[in-house]
C-alpha cells in the first residue's frame, strides 16, 4: 500500500569522537548534495560516540535547510521532561528542523552499567509509552502544571513549555508486536533499520502497525514509515540495494507504492555513497511520480522488476489543466492547455554546439481534439521536471558568484585561513555540481531508455523529434565534461573563475534550449499517447 507520504531521503552518519570534524562535514555534504535529512545514532553509555544531541547542535549552526533527527533517542538514559524540553529549544533555534526518532533503550545492560532503570522488554515499552505522553504534555503551552502518575515516571505540577517551532514528529525504532503496536496507536513515524527487518517483512509488520492505528480510531496513513538503508553502489548484486543507481531507484520505488516507505535514511559515511545517494533520491522521486499521477511508462508497475519513468516531486496542474478527476479539460483558443516554458531571450555564451534552426518537428496539434486531466498531466511531468533542473541550474550559478566573492580576500591576505576558505568554497561548488551533472544524466538516462522508444513505437512521426533529442543529450553530456574539467581546472591551480563561468554559461545555453525544444515538441505527444 502507498500511503501517499512525501519523499524524504538522508543519511544516518556515525558519531565518531575521534573524526568530530568530518561527521560535521558529512552533514553538510548531505545538505549540498540536496538530501533532506540527517540522523545520528544515540549511545550516552559508549564513550567512542559523541553526545547526539551536543554534535546535532553544532550540525545544526553550520547548515541551513537539513533536518536533523536522532536515531533513534535512548529513552532510558534521557529523561522524558529533559528531552522534550532539548528538542523543543533546539527546533526554535533552528526554525523547526528537528525530529524525534525515540526507542525503548535496547541495550539494557549498558544502560543498567550508566546507573540507567533496570528494565523488563514489557516494561521498557510502557515506559516508552508513558514517556511519548511527558513528551508531549511537555510541548502542549496550555493547561496548567503536569500531574501524570505513571508507573515509570511521575510529574507533580511540573511546567510546560517550550513549544517547538512546528510539530515535532516521534519516530519510533519498533520490531516487535508490542512495539509495533505502539507504534500504530501512538506514533507519527515507523523507523526500523533494513539490516535487521529486511523488505520482505515489511508487509506483515506495516499490517500490524495498521491494524494498532485503526483500532486506536487513528487513519494509519498518519504514521509515516521510514527506512535505514545499507546498501552498495557498482556492481549487478541480486541483492537487495546491491548496483548501480538504476537498481537502488527501482528498488526503492517499488517500496514505496507497495509498501507506504516515505523516507530512506542511508547507513554510510562514505562522502561518494552520499552523493549517489542524492542521485538515487531524484530518480525515485521521479519513478514514484510517475506512478502516482495513474500515467507510468507502459511495462512499468509496482510489482515484477519494479518502476521506472519520468517525473518529479509535486505534479500539479496549473490553469486550465488543474485538478486531478477524469474531466474532459478543453484547449483553450490559444492550443494546447499545458503550455511548454519558452528558452531564455538571452544568451549567456558565445559558443552555440548546434544549429537550432534545423529542429525537427512533431505533427501538428488538431484544434478539435480534448483531453482528460490525467491525460494532461503527462506533460505537465515533465515541465516539472525541467523546472527542477532550471532552479538547480540558477544554483549553480549562484555558487560560482559565491566562490568569486570568497576569492577575493584570499589573493590579498595570503593568509593560510582564507586559503582554507578558498578551498572549501572551491569543494562545496564541485560537489554541488558533481551532483547536477549526475542528477541531468540520470534524467536523460531514464527517457533514452523508457520514453524515447515508446515515443517512436507509438507515434512514428516522432521519430525525427526524438532522434534530435537523443543527439542533443550526447552534446549536453559533453557539455556537463566541460564544467567538471573547468571544476578541477579551479581547484589546481591550472584554470581560473573565468573558464568557469565560461562552462556554466554554455551549459546554461544548451541546457535550457534543449529543455524548451523537448517540452514544445513532447507535451501534447504525452497527453495524447499516455505514455508518461
């Protein structure tokens, strides 16, 4: 079952006290690298690992947008009112980006060791369960002092507050029935770990989870299933998350529209691994799409090999091609009701790596034909898509005005501080667009392969459109070559700002051309074909 939840992917880094720097670094890799997400593991009886909440606050000052989580909180060494009251401070300082993944404390002895409660399993739980309750009386600002007589924890007129900055989501780390049980009545978020709940018992644990919530009154969509992933990139494994990109976005999409996972959080501190990883996260996003706007590839599903196509997060129809039933949407006087973005007016770069004007073109519209909404929104796809490589790009464009203003000061000082700078400038830059060029041709990758071929077997007087567009992703391949060896030009020495922005701006040329030739040519072969 797909639950309908957003898509959320992060990593899951570990602690190390020896590296604290790098697990910082790492966290900020993950926000570049465009994940959503960072969690770290917590374990105050295992003096290798650094305080969670202690490193999760510094992460927290040097990032911007991530949100941050434990994962998942021990419950028995971290008192309810004082945890409560560190999530809540730390979510108003950051504006609301911190979550809760809390567990029962599954290492009892270590925790009996740091003069923790010695805990049965069972009572572990009710103390899990009394505590989600102090937690969020703790949050609630209305209503006079707590009294709350439970068995493991007692509050006498203790005060509320502080609120969190937005409502703060509990995750619970659960495995077993009990917990699972928990989990369905109580929870907002389901978080076990592949390694120890593999996919193949999620459908009977999710329906323990479900049957908890139902019988609690609850909807069981409102508890959010999320996933620790492990994985290895390269390769042909049989294995689950065992290749390439391709396996771990079909793996994942599948998981996703068959079993209601929202959210991947990544097991690895391997900076590459975490850039795949952002890769992986835009393809399932897009499979995922795909699949819930009723309009994949034809030979794609949820079962079998898997999902594949072409989409992205938010399909949204806009004007006349809004909403989501099965009416017939008219085209407006001007043609087509889904209307193709056109290039820019203005060229950024002298270089033109092909000749616009001989442009194949598609057949013509017929003014009398009418479509139904979900007909439309195959097209509206894939403009949704481009405008996510359109706000991307401006990003990189940003970044390069970043590293202009950061090179300033350090050709004058000489200083080894602002050297330092210079180069971290130069690294986030090169990791930010190491990840857009691997995001466009994971794009591309997806239409030669499923849509494309489609195109010409449906329509044959699209052959010549699709053709041209397949040339003009091998040059765009080219060009995306140009802005890697302009990258590592900056960073030896061997290259300057200039050459850079020289890279960036044809990019910026060819990129946004070729989006706006495909759109033009493919919106209304889309619609009228069904075949995105």
């Amino acid at each position: 079952m797909d639950y309908g939840h957003e898509l959320v992917f992060g990593t899951f880094l570990t602690p190390a006290v020896e590296q604290p720097q790098r697990v910082i670094a790492l966290a900020q890799l993950t926000e570049q690298a465009g994940l959503d997400l960072v969690t770290l593991q917590d374990h105050p009886y295992q003096p290798r690992l650094l305080d969670a909440w202690t490193l999760l606050s510094v992460i927290a000052a040097q990032t911007q947008k991530v949100k941050l989580s434990t994962n998942v909180a021990n419950l028995p060494l971290r008192h309810p009112v004082v945890l409560a009251r560190s999530v809540a401070g730390l979510d108003l300082i950051t504006g609301g980006r911190i979550e809760l993944g809390l567990g029962a404390g599954g290492f009892r002895e270590a925790v009996a060791a740091n003069s923790g409660p010695v805990l049965t399993a069972g009572q572990s739980i009710s103390a899990l369960e009394e505590a989600m309750t102090v937690i969020r009386e703790i949050w609630t600002p209305e209503g006079g002092g707590i009294r709350f007589a439970g068995k493991h924890y007692q509050l006498t007129g203790a005060k509320r507050g502080p609120a969190p900055a937005h409502p703060v989501e509990i995750w619970l780390g659960a495995y077993k029935p009990k917990m699972l049980a928990l989990t369905g009545r109580l929870a907002d978020g389901w978080l076990p770990s592949a390694a120890y709940s593999g996919p193949e018992t999620l459908t009977a644990m999710n329906k323990q989870i479900d049957e908890a919530a139902v019988e609690a009154g609850r909807d069981p969509a409102a508890v959010r299933r999320l996933y620790n992933l492990s994985g290895r990139f390269g390769g042909r494994g049989s294995g689950f998350l065992q290749g390439p990109e391709e396996v771990w976005i079909e793996q994942l999409a599948e998981l996703t529209l068959t079993e209601g996972m929202s959210t991947y959080i990544l097991g690895s501190d391997d900076p590459d691994d975490i850039r795949r990883f952002a890769d992986v996260a835009a393809g399932v996003r897009e499979a995922v799409a795909a699949a819930r706007s009723g309009s994949g590839v034809p030979g794609s599903g949820a079962s079998g090999s898997g999902v594949s196509g072409v989409g992205v997060s938010g399909s949204g129809l806009t004007g006349a091609a809004s909403g989501s039933g099965s009416g017939v949407a008219e085209a407006p006087s001007g043609g087509f009701p889904v209307v193709p973005t056109p290039p820019p007016a203005v060229r950024r770069s002298a270089v033109q790596p092909w000749d616009e004007s001989d442009r194949p073109t598609g057949p013509a519209l017929d003014p009398a034909r009418t479509y139904t909404q979900q007909q439309l929104a195959g097209g509206q796809h894939l403009i949704d898509v481009h405008d996510h490589l359109r706000a991307e790009l401006e990003q990189i464009h940003d970044l390069v005005d970043q590293v202009a203003a950061g090179s300033l000061g350090v050709g004058q000082a000489r200083s080894h501080i602002n050297t330092m700078t210079m180069r971290q400038n130069n690294w986030t830059l090169g990791t930010y667009c190491e990840s857009y060029c691997r995001l466009v041709t994971t794009h591309h990758s997806i239409e030669d392969a499923s849509l494309f071929p489609h195109l010409r077997r449906a329509d044959a007087r699209l052959e010549p459109v699709v053709d041209r567009l397949e040339l003009e992703h091998r040059v765009i391949h080219d060009v995306l070559e140009g802005v890697d060896k302009a990258l590592v030009a900056l960073v030896d020495g061997s290259g300057d700002l200039d050459g850079l922005r020289d890279a960036v701006d044809l990019l910026d040329d060819t990129l946004l051309s070729h989006l706006s030739y495909e759109e033009r040519e493919l919106v209304e072969p889309l619609a009228r074909l069904g075949v995105l």
